[in-house]
C-alpha cells in the first residue's frame, strides 16, 4: 500500500509540477514519471537542509512537487 501511496502522489506532484513550469515540461506522462522521482529527491533534499514542511497528504505532496520542480528546472537545461 505505502508504494501504491508514492507512486499516486509522485504522480500527482509530477503533474502539478508540469503545470507550475509552464513549457518547461516534457509531456505529461514523463512529468508524472519526474514527479515521482521528485518525491525522492525533495525528501532527500529537505533532509539535507533540515527542512519539514509537514506530515500527511499535503506535505508529502508538497515536498514531491518542489522536488518535480526542481527536476524538471535541471532537466530543462539538459533540454536546450
């Protein structure tokens, strides 16, 4: 169950990001496909900075949106 949880919220994160980036994304499939590997890279980064933005459904959606972000942002350099 608790993968089935990180794929639906990567997933959703992912997708989020695709919208927040406007243009910066790669389609929405390889969005939710980053989204979810950007829940693992916002929680690895909040760890790192000591950060906790909060438990539950919203902080972990949170935390997997700024991490889709921030690989969409270095996936895009990669783009141009």
């Amino acid at each position: 169950m608790g993968l089935l949880y990180a794929l639906l919220i990567g997933a959703l994160a992912g997708w989020l990001a695709g919208k927040i980036m406007k243009g910066g994304g790669f389609g929405t499939l390889l969005n939710i496909i980053l989204g979810i590997v950007g829940g693992v890279v916002g929680n690895w980064l909040f760890g790192m900075l000591g950060v906790h933005i909060g438990s539950g459904i919203v902080g972990d959606l949170l935390t997997g949106v700024i991490g889709a972000v921030v690989i969409l942002f270095v996936a895009g350099l990669f783009k141009k």
